[in-house]
C-alpha cells in the first residue's frame, strides 16, 4: 500500500492504536498529523495539540493542517477512553467526560474536517468503534453508548456525504493491549481482587483467537479503510476483534 501524497490526520496518535497507525502510515510514505493533548515524541512539527472536547481547538487544529498542507486526504478519529462500570457505579462526571471524548470529540472533528473535504471533493474518514458498537458488555454502559452511538454516526455521515465522494467507515476493534486496556484490568483488579495477570489471561481467551489485539495488528486494518484499497466501502462497520463478535 503506497500513501505518498497523501495528508491524513489523526486523533489520539500518541499512544496505543493511534499510534501503531501513524507509524504504519508514515513508513508507507503519509503525511500525518497527530491532533493529542499528549506530545509523541516523533520527530518532525506533525504534532498538533488539541482537545477534542472543545470544538474551538478542534477547528484551530484542523485549520493549522489545511493552511501548511491545502487539504485532508483522509481522517481517522480515533481519540477515546474507557470505562469499566455499570450504570450505579459511574459518576456524573465519568459519564461526562466519556461523552465528551468519545463521541462529542468525534463529531466536533467530523464538523471541522467534513467541509474540507467537500470543498476538494474527496475524502475518507475512520471512526474508531469497539465490539460493542455490535454487541453489549457488562460493566460497560457507558462506554458502550458512545461505541453505539459512533455506529449509527458512521452510517448516516456515510449516506449524506457519499455524493461529494466521501467515504465514511467505523472499525470495530476487540479488546486491544494498549494503556487503555490496563486501566480497565487495574479498575477489575481492584473490584474483584483477582491478579491483573489473571485478568489478562482470561482477556486473551475470550475470543477464538486467544489472545488480545496487538495496536500492530488493528492497525493493519485501519490503514486499509483509510486506503483507496477499500474504494468501494461506505456505511461498514468492520469487525478486527479476533472472533469475538462472531461467538
């Protein structure tokens, strides 16, 4: 997959599946740029700090890549935390700041990037969802609301936006060994008491390929749906979850 020429831009890059994409990406010869509130450490002024929970740095940091680069080949929004609660055991403040992150953050970036594309007349844009944008969890309400909600966001950007030849896919990661995934392993162990490592285990046996995701291998997949390769894809949500959803 050649990506030379190509100017894509990515939420949450730091770190974890973000990451593991912009590396891919680069070494296939895209310009990437990382909008985080973390610095990457990468070397090279593609880092742009942002906070996708306000739409003004959102829109300034989107801004800042169409002046340097005069367009936005491709998005891939993929800012997100997690939650491991139920419903009783979430704070308001939990509950708000999941919202904030996942899913306003998500639309404050499409609304930025959306009008770049019309006006070039091209695009593709990846939201990042989860298994439970197709199926629920326990201990998940929240978090899984957001994944939900991103899917039916996906499909309707998808049917509005394909006549101004964007495409517009969600990618549906199982559980993945990122920071992310040890927060929630932490917040188990300290509910159950059980061993973090135990958890761990039982993570990597709960879908038929027995082990969690590596960011490589959801990435792999992400840099497809953000390719020409996947051309004839819109509305899709594309399940990378080891045969989880499929139990």
């Amino acid at each position: 997959m050649n990506c030379s020429n190509s100017v894509v831009v990515i939420t949450g890059g730091s770190t974890g599946i973000g990451r593991a994409t912009m590396d891919r990406l680069r070494e296939r010869g895209a310009t990437v740029y990382n909008l985080d509130i973390q610095p990457d450490g990468c070397p090279g002024d593609y880092f742009v700090s942002c906070d996708v929970t306000d739409h003004r740095s959102v829109s300034a940091a989107i801004g800042k890549v169409v002046e340097r680069e005069g367009k936005i080949d491709a998005l891939f929004a993929n800012a997100g935390v997690h939650l491991f609660a139920n419903l009783e055991e979430t704070t308001f403040e939990e509950f708000e700041t999941v919202l904030a992150i996942n899913l306003k953050g998500v639309f404050y970036t499409l609304k930025a990037v959306i009008p770049v594309m019309k006006n070039q007349k091209s695009g593709v844009i990846l939201m990042i969802g989860s298994d439970q944008t197709l199926i629920g969890k326990g201990r998940s309400s929240v978090y899984g609301l957001t994944k939900g909600a991103i899917g039916q966001l996906t499909k309707s950007t998808a049917i509005d936006y394909a006549p101004f030849n964007i495409r517009v896919n969600c990618l549906c990661a199982g559980t993945t060994d990122t920071p992310l995934m040890w927060k929630a392993v932490a917040r188990y162990h300290k509910l159950s008491g059980l061993p973090e490592e135990e958890i761990k285990t039982g993570l990597d046996h709960a879908q038929p390929i027995t082990h969690v995701a590596r960011p490589e291998e959801i990435a792999k997949v992400a840099c497809f749906l953000l390719s020409d390769e996947s051309s004839y894809m819109t509305g899709a949500l594309v399940a990378a979850d080891g045969g989880y959803t499929a139990q």
